[in-house]
C-alpha cells in the first residue's frame, strides 16, 4: 500500500534538544541520530499502538490512520536506520490492539475488526519480516448476535502458540474476559470465557497477557460489579490446556485495575495499575508468585496533587527486581500536571519517586524501560501551556538513583501536536540505542498529521564538565550545533540569516549544554542569539555545505 514517507528529519527541520548535566558525576549523553515520519494519506489522523525493535536494529511500527469520515486504516511498518523499508495496509477498521514476535521473528497482531453478519471481533494476523500477511484468524464469541469483542494484548507460547486476551460481549452491555489459543499455523485450539461470579451481571476485561517456559498462559485485568459499583483487578493462571488454575483478585473493597504486567527475574509477575478511593487515584502495582500468592503490594499517591488523582501508564523492571512505573500526577485544579516516575526495590520499598515540568501545561508520562546499566528512560507528552493544543515529545533519562541525567524535546519547530502512542512510548535497542514512537496528530490545527519514530544513541561516560563559559561547538558546522549556556532556568534562542532576518527560533526549558539540529540552512554566515533571565550573548555561527 502507498504511503507519504517525509525525508529524514536530519536534513529539513531544526529541532532543539536540550540535555541537563551535572558536574563530577557519571552522566549520559544524548544525540537525536535520526528522525523520520510517516504519512499514510493527507489530512489523516495517525496514531500508533504498539513497537517492536529486533537484535539488528530493525523497527517495526502498528497504527492506524483515521480519514476526516472516521474510516479507520491499519498501518504496519518497517525502518532501519531511518529509512522505510515496507509499509503494509492491514484488513482492519479498528482502534485497538497490541503486537508481539514469535521465536522465528514474525510478527503477531491482535486487533479488532467488523462485519455485517457477526459485528466487532477479534482478528489476529501473523506478518512475516518481509512484510508478508502468513495467516489471518477471526474469532467471534458468539453469545449474542453481531455482539462486540474487543481484544487487547497478544502473546506467544514457547511453541509459538498464540494466546489473545480481551473482552467478549455475553448480553447487551455486559461482557467477559475471553482468551483464545492458537497454534503457530492460526488455528483455534481453544478459548475460555472468566466470569467473576457467573451470571451475576459483572464485566471483566483482559488487559495484558503473559506465557511461561511450560505453556501456561496469565491473564491480568478488571472485572466490574455493577451492583456494588466495585471494579477489581484481577489475574488468572490457565494451563496449557485452557483449564483454570487459580484466581487473583486484588483485596479490599476498592476501585483498582490491572492494565500492564511483566516478568521479574526470579519468575514473580509486576502488575501495575490503578487504585482509586472516593473518586482520587494512585498508581498500583501487585507482585504474585506462580502459585497467584500476594507477595507484596503497594500504591503511591502523590503529595500535593489535583483531588488525589495519578494515572498509571506503563510498567518496567530493573535486572536486580526493582519494579519503575510511570504516569501522571495532576497539580492545581486540573490544569497542570507532570510526568510522574517511580521506583520500588525488589521487597516493594519506596526507592524514589521523581516528577518532571516541563512547561506550565499538562506533562503526562506514557512509556518507562529499563537499560542494563539501571538507567531509566520515561518518554511523553508536554504542552506549552494550559490552554494550548500545541504539545512535544520529551524524552529523559535517570540513573539508577533517580537522578535526572539529560531530558530532550521534540517538537518539529514547535508547528505541530505531536505526542507518543499511547501503547508504544519507549523501547531498548541494541547497542545503546533508544528508539521513541509518536504521532503527530495537527488536529488541533489542521493539517496532514504523521507517524514519528526518534532514534537517539546514548553513551555512558565520566565527565566533568564546567558551566561558567559560553560555547558553541564545532564551528563552522554541517548539521548540528552543540552549545553550553551559563544560565539559569529558560532560555530563547533566534537564528539570524547573513540578511539579517531571524529564520530560526525556539525556547527551552532548561540551560546547560543543549544540540541545535539544523536543518535546510544554505551555507553561510549566521548569528546565533540567546537570551535568558540572566544571561544575553550574540555568537557567529558558519553552515558549511
């Protein structure tokens, strides 16, 4: 299927990433390597669900594609190094979904998608590295006609089965957890519907899936009593047979949701989630053996925020068992809010918590992962300000102590919305790479909205590093710029064209040693201006061919 690959960002855009640095310490250094876009078709909304990046480096991108008519187009991508190698059109019109690799490196998609005769159903594909659709399977519940079932997670057994969780609709309004099997070929080898409390008028919901090295599958969600207006989270063991093994469900009488888990090192399973008491919510997160035994639980609720209210978005573990979350935490009436990351040790202890501002508008945490040094990598979505739509991708990292060691931004000349997939933030390449996925959506400005996929290398080293001078470095330069500002807080910076007229300009939120990314700039003589609370400087700067 044909789609609107634009250049690679190295060579048409200026984007200002700005990296904080302390002195005497271990620090890590950023670079944007590259960045590239992807637009489907003109005027479409795009979004993405899920990523996948292999032992070569290779990406592979799902989304959708929305039309100003709300037809909705399945998008699956491949890019190395920055450059589109395939994109496929998937046979599906819906919004939800998740992907996973088998052992042969295929890729597996669980999503959703509608006919006349049967409504929304599951619809699972397995796609090869080629870019080739293997097989295709539907799976309908069939409990009541054209009836809705809505998948959310997939995941592959050690014999590269296929296990699918989501929701299946039982009578109008009310649905179960359903878990499907297949076989690596795409046939049904079994499903299992989990009703809490069978015909009582509950809906439950897989969210996540995860296999062990014996083909048990474990399923982590939410089930609804409607009559106590209590949701629980929930997990399931089944065997490799489809046969109930044991039921979790979270204690006390309480709102709380399971909606991610991952393995810990010594075979326990994190489950992060939500908990909420009297309308304020906490991030959540339950660890239980294979056996479903409680071994610790513990929520966090942020000190000083909106109504008590933190949203989870995404769980990761450390090599040693410590478990990082990440989300929200909502300060001042609502309308301002930052990124909210946290670490517990491997016995549920409190290590850190650490919120990020970015700007004097919403920040929300989406995506968490974990490198093998302990250092933490928390991507999102930071807004100007409260009431603009206009929002970048800012990208940081910690160290295993929870300090912030660089955090950049994205924003495409501040001319766009983007923000990261909701489903895909982050993920961990080889070779000390960290590769980002967003969108940008310019629906609240009009225009053609993109997939966004950012590579950036990062090297851990011993610097020293001093911040009493001004320095642009190198110069003359061919690409990027690197600058060390002895300020304090914001700064602006404008670029000057040799007729003097300012044709580049950006803020950032944070001084230090920043990269300026140029972009379509004809060699000549320019001037560089920074201006700060406290600091003013003019500087030469030469673009060489």
């Amino acid at each position: 299927a044909a789609g609107y690959p634009l250049q690679s960002l190295t060579r048409n855009a200026l984007v200002l990433l700005v990296a904080c640095f302390s002195s005497l310490k271990s620090t890590g250094q950023f670079q944007l390597e590259w960045a590239a876009e992807y637009v489907h078709a003109p005027n479409h909304i795009h979004t993405g669900l899920d990523m996948h990046v292999d032992p070569n480096g290779a990406v592979y991108l799902y989304g959708y594609s929305r039309s100003d008519a709300g037809v909705n187009t399945g998008i699956l991508l491949k890019n190395v190094a920055g450059e589109w190698v395939w994109s496929l059109e998937l046979p599906i019109q819906n919004i939800y979904g998740s992907m996973c690799v088998d052992h042969s490196g295929n890729l597996l998609i669980s999503t959703s998608a509608s006919a006349p005769s049967i409504g929304e159903h599951y619809r699972t594909m397995k796609v090869s590295p080629d870019g080739v659709i293997l097989w295709t399977a539907d799976f309908d519940g069939g409990v009541i006609p054209d009836g809705g079932d809505r998948p959310y997670a997939v995941a592959i057994g050690p014999d590269n089965s296929v296990f699918v969780t989501g929701w299946s609709e039982v009578v109008p309004f009310q649905h179960n957890a359903v878990t499907v099997k297949y076989d690596s070929l795409g046939n049904e080898l079994w499903h299992v519907h989990y009703d809490h409390v069978q015909g009582d008028g509950t809906s439950e919901q897989g969210n996540a899936v995860l296999t062990d090295a014996s083909g048990n599958v474990y399923v982590i969600g939410q089930t609804h009593d409607p009559s106590a207006e209590v949701y629980y989270l929930f997990a399931l063991k089944y065997s490799e047979s489809g046969t109930l093994q044991w039921e979790y469900l979270h204690p006390g009488g309480t709102f709380t949701d399971g909606r991610r888990a991952v393995w810990r090192p010594d075979g326990t399973i994190a489950i992060g989630g939500a908990y909420y008491v009297d309308g304020q919510g906490d991030l959540l997160c339950d660890v239980l053996d294979t056996a479903g035994t409680l071994q610790w639980s513990s929520t966090y609720d942020a000190p000083g925020d909106w109504q008590g209210t933190d949203w989870f978005r995404d769980i990761a573990i450390d090599g040693d068992g410590s478990v990082l979350l990440t989300g929200t935490q909502f300060n001042g009436s609502g309308i301002h809010d930052d990124y909210l990351t946290l670490k517990y040790n491997a016995t549920g202890d409190l290590l850190w918590a650490r919120s990020y501002n970015g700007s004097t508008g919403h920040d929300d945490g989406y995506g968490i992962t974990v490198d093998d040094q302990g250092s933490v990598f928390v991507t999102g979505r930071s807004r100007q300000n409260s009431s603009s739509v206009l929002a970048s991708i800012a990208t940081m990292q910690y160290d295993a102590e929870g300090n912030l060691i660089w955090s950049g931004i994205y924003d495409e000349e501040g001319e766009g919305w983007y923000r990261p997939n909701w489903e895909c933030s982050v993920s961990r390449a080889i070779d000390g790479k960290l590769v980002v996925a967003g969108a940008q959506e310019n629906s609240g400005i009009g225009g053609t909205g993109a997939l966004v996929l950012l590579s950036y290398g990062i090297q851990t080293s011993v610097t020293e590093r001093t911040t009493n001078s001004f320095l642009v470095y190198p110069n003359p330069c061919n690409g990027s710029v690197n600058l060390n500002i002895p300020c304090t807080g914001q700064f602006a910076w404008i670029i000057y064209d040799p007729a003097s007229r300012p044709c580049r300009r950006g803020n950032a939120t944070n001084c230090g040693f920043s990269t300026l990314l140029l972009r379509n700039l004809t060699p000549g003589i320019y001037v560089l201006k920074i201006d700060a609370l406290d600091y003013h400087v003019s500087q030469l700067l030469i673009i060489e061919p």
